[in-house]
C-alpha cells in the first residue's frame, strides 16, 4: 500500500475517531480536543490528495499544500478563541458545564470584577 | 521497509487520538493531543509537505498543545461530575454515526482517481514570474495571495474576540495572569538560554522561505513562542492592550498586505496582482511588513484575553 493511501485511511479514522469524542464528551475542553483531533483528520486527507498530485519535480501539488498551511493557523486561531471562550464561563459561572440545567453558582456582577485567582 | 514505518507511524497516531478522546484525566488527554500533533509532523514530512510539516509541529503541536495544557490546569480543581453523561444507547448512535463518516472517507479514499488531478504543471509554468523558489511561497503569496490575506484578517478578528472576553473592568488591561517562577529554577533557566537561539532559528526559518520550506507563518510562531517562554517563566509581562504601538504592530502587516494589493489594482489591473519585474521585491516587502503583526498577534493569541489592569 502506496503511503497516500495508509494515512489517507488513517485520516479518515481519525476524523471518525474525533467525531465520536466531540458527540460523546460533555466536557467542554474534551469537545475543543476532539473538534481538533476531526481538523487535523481532513488536514491530513487533503495532504494524501496533495501528495498525490506530485508533478514536475515537486513532493507534492503546492496547492492544497498552501491552503493546508491557511487552514492549520486558522484552526489555531479558532481554538484560541473557543479556550478563551471557556476560561470566561468559567470565571463567570464557577464551572465548565454546556449543560442548561446544571447547577451553578450566579456571580451577582456577571463575572465583571477583577478578581485574583488563587 | 518505509511502508512497514509508514503504518507503524499511522496506527501510533490513531492510537494517540483514540487515548485523547478515551482517556478520563483532562490533563492526560491534553499531553496525548501533544504527542499526537508532534507525531502528525513524520506524516507530513512522509507527505512531501515540509512547510506543512513545520507549521503543524510549531502551531498543531506546539502553540495549541501550550494553549490546551494551559487551560487543562486551570480547569483541573473543577467538579468534573457536573457533566452530565450520555446514556448508552446515545453513545451507541454516535459511534455508528463516526463510524460510518469514516467508512465513508475511506471509501472516498479508495476510489480516488487515477491519475491524480494536479496544479503542479501550472505553478511550475508560472513560478518563474514571481521571482520565489518556494512553489508554497509562490501560491501563498501571489497564486492565492487572497487567501493569505483573508487568513491574517481573520487572526485579527480572533484576537478582537478573545480581547472582546475581557471583564469591563480591565478593558485595556494586560492579559492573562502575572506567571511567577523560581529564578533560579530550570525554567527560568531556560526561559533565559533558548530565546536568543529560537530567535535566530525563527528569523533563518522566516529568511529562506522565499526559496526552500519555510516562511512568516513558521518564523512567525518561533518568536512567539520564545516570547512566551520568557512570559510564563516571569522574566517579562505582556503589554496592556490599550498600548498604540500594540495596535500599530497588529495592523500593520495586513494594512501594507491591502495597500500593495490596491496598488496591484493601479499598476497591474488586479487587486493583489503585482507588476511584472516587480514581484519579488513586493512579495518580500509583504513578507517583511506580515513576520511582526503575525508574532504579535500569535503571542497575543496565546496570552488570551485581559485579567488586569494596565495601570498597577
């Protein structure tokens, strides 16, 4: 078997892999884990597609080997966002929960003074 | 012999992902996301994507798994047992739901066409008129240059976001908390030893992308990361966010990206074209103006958003 095609398989294993975590975890920084685990599956797929297209000398077809390096600082960039995102729930509620209905100590000032954590 | 490594490589790192999601320890997960992003860079490197390869082990591996443990630890004394659960037959649904997402992609990969479809022979034709050797630098910055210069755009955006998390009462402040460590501890040893390395290997990284595998983006990331580094081992502190000389560093980059691709529309007749024989000296121009607004922005990424305020 061709190397395209061992990680392209491996690759869609691990986008099914992280799709079961993201769906099952309820934790939310399992869920930010997981939706990586599913991006850094279809990174490599498209890279086994970009390999393939190997042609005048190059490893690979430049192409999606260029919009792979967009996708991962933008993936980053994402993930940065929804880990500041949690920090801020946490800091406001006192938990990590998604859950509605959880029980969950309401800050009188929504979170908005500043406080030292310990 | 290169196959039997390639799907050793392959099982390690679906073994890593299946520890990552399986594992009950937050923390644990977090150091398997590490490993696993590090270990995507062999299979990069088996790809024939060596900028690929850089970024994924700088940002995939590096900044994410730094910003993932990170958070992990601050997150490590909450009740774990708020969540609630799904019951079994829900867990059943979604692995039958994965599993046939990934029967699906395998199949697809399977009945890939053969010969593969390429745009090699057309970056090959055309390479020669942007003055690069770096056929990825060629797409990222003239070929596709739009997608470059929406992916800065939209690190700015992220970064205005997690700023936009800030309490009322720090807007302006300094992000993230102070990090205090033992001066003469290992950390801040080497927090004082490998900066003025990283720097140089961040710049060289930065200097040949325009010809062999490298670039900003790669470049961009190792000054980040040093300056990172020296933060968390509390030899120095992230600026309040209100500084305009922040502000100016953050825009300027992309603001000298749309001005050189303005001026495309003038002299060349495109937006983001650029004037034959002109190329190269515009392409390095974009390349030098982006390496400090993307170090920034990075760095500014990871310290997230404002927990103090910027006057003591």
């Amino acid at each position: 078997m061709s190397a395209t095609t061992i990680f392209g398989l491996c690759a869609a294993a691990l986008v099914g892999v992280g799709l079961f975590g993201l769906i099952v975890d309820p934790q939310p920084l399992r869920k930010i884990l997981a939706f990586n685990v599913i991006g850094s599956g279809v990174f490599v797929l498209f890279g086994a597609v970009a390999r393939r297209g190997a042609a005048e000398g190059m490893g690979g077809d430049p192409v999606p080997q260029a919009l792979l390096i967009t996708g991962i600082v933008v993936a980053f960039s994402a993930t940065a966002l929804a880990v500041a995102l949690l920090l801020r729930l946490f800091n406001v509620t006192g938990s990590v929960t998604l859950s509605s209905d959880a029980p969950h100590e309401e800050r009188l000032d929504g979170g908005n003074a500043w406080r030292r954590r310990p | 012999m290169i196959e039997t490594l390639n799907t050793s490589v392959a099982v390690l790192i679906l073994a890593l992902a299946i520890f990552t999601i399986a594992t009950r320890e937050l923390f644990a997960a977090a150091v398997g996301f590490i490993a696993y992003g590090l270990l995507l860079t062999l299979v990069w490197v088996q790809l024939h994507g060596l900028d690929v390869a850089l970024i994924e082990g700088a940002v995939g591996g590096g900044l994410t798994g730094v910003l993932v443990i990170a958070s992990a630890a601050r997150l490590r004394d909450t009740p774990a047992t708020a969540a609630v659960r799904l019951g079994a037959s829900a867990r059943a649904a979604a692995a039958i739901v994965a599993g046939v997402v990934a029967a699906a992609l395998a199949a697809c990969v399977l009945a890939l066409p053969d010969p593969a479809s390429t745009l090699a022979p057309q970056v090959a034709a055309n390479i020669a008129a942007t003055g690069v050797g770096n056929p990825i630098t060629a797409v990222l910055l003239a070929f596709r240059a739009i997608d470059t210069l929406l992916e800065v755009i939209v690190l700015i955006f992220a970064l205005i976001g997690v700023w936009s998390l800030a309490p009322d009462g720090v807007w302006g402040g300094r992000p993230g908390p102070r990090y205090e460590a033992d001066p003469n501890g290992i950390l801040a040893y080497f927090a004082r030893i490998l900066p003025p390395i990283g720097i140089i290997v961040g710049i060289y990284i930065f200097w040949v992308g325009a010809d062999h595998p490298g670039g900003k983006f790669q470049g961009a990331t190792f000054l980040a990361a040093m300056w990172l580094l020296a933060a968390r081992a509390g030899l120095t502190d992230a600026p309040p966010i209100s500084r305009v000389w922040l502000r100016i560093v953050l825009v300027a980059g992309p603001m000298v990206f749309v001005a050189i691709g303005l001026a495309g529309a003038v002299t060349a007749g495109a937006f983001l074209a650029y004037p034959a024989g002109y190329a190269k000296p515009l392409i390095l121009a974009i390349e030098w103006a982006l390496m400090p607004s993307l170090a920034l922005t990075l760095a500014l990424l990871m310290a997230g958003a404002p927990q103090r305020p910027g006057m003591p």
